[in-house]
C-alpha cells in the first residue's frame, strides 16, 4: 500500500479501454474532479478494480446503442468517491444483490460470448475490502449499470 493519485491511475485505465470502446462505436467520457485524488491502495489491485469494471461495461453493453461509458471521481469531505456508470444491459434487482459472488454469472448464455468465469467482480468486491473500501450497485435491467 502506498499513496497514489487515483485519477491518474483511471485516466490511464481509460486510455487502455478506449480503442476498444471506440471500436464498437461507443465513447468514454472523463469526469474525473476529485480535487483531492489521492488514495492509500495497492497499485495493481486497484488498477485492476478499475479495468474489470470498466471492461465489464464493454462486455455488457446493448447492441441497439452505442455504449456510452461515464468515468467519474469527487470528493465529498474527506472521503474520495469513483463511479463508473454505463448504458449497458443492465441487471436485475434481483441479480445486484449476488453479482459479487464467486462464479455467479447472470446470463449463463452471455458467458460464451464475453468469456470469463464469474470472478471479476468477486475479486472486485474483494479488492475493495483489503482497501477499507464500499461498492454499491445501481442498475436499471435494460438501461444500464451505476458503481
């Protein structure tokens, strides 16, 4: 663990996910306005938070849209806040409540397409907690996801 600036570390993250972005017709969009950015983590759980949730809404996205992929950081006192919101599939009320769960996947017919075994965002919720960290879920079954 060591001090890192957060928003640095996301834009990078970012810039890697872009090309893929683009290249499915969509667009990331950078608000990252945490004044404060900087953050006690290990460098490359964190990164890899970021990259799973961010490769995640390129995996889940709707074919009907173009993915529209929001990037944001604040802070609010002295807490530093990270949302990564997009207009993907979407989840079920029912399904939030267990998408942190190892090998839980919500669309077991999905799995052949996005590949993957269920344990990104396990490791994701993992990760928060070795950093004293919350994760809450928003989404909308359709509409897309908010975390």
């Amino acid at each position: 663990m060591k001090e890192l600036d957060a928003n640095e570390i996301i834009a990078h993250v970012v810039q890697t996910l872009s090309l893929k972005v683009t290249q499915k017709g969509g667009q990331v969009e950078n608000r990252l306005e945490a004044i404060d950015p900087f953050i006690n983590a290990d460098e490359m759980h964190f990164t890899n938070i970021i990259f799973n949730l961010m490769d995640n809404a390129v995996k889940y996205r709707r074919d009907d849209v173009p993915l529209h992929l929001i990037v944001s950081t604040w802070n609010k006192g002295d807490c530093f806040f990270i949302c990564i919101e997009d207009n993907g599939i979407g989840i079920s009320r029912e399904d939030t409540n267990r998408i942190f769960e190892r090998f839980y996947r919500v669309d077991k017919s999905h799995s052949k397409e996005t590949g993957g075994t269920g344990l990104g965002l396990a490791i994701v919720k993992h990760g928060a907690i070795l950093h004293e960290a919350e994760i809450r879920v928003e989404s909308v079954l359709g509409s897309g996801t908010k975390i």
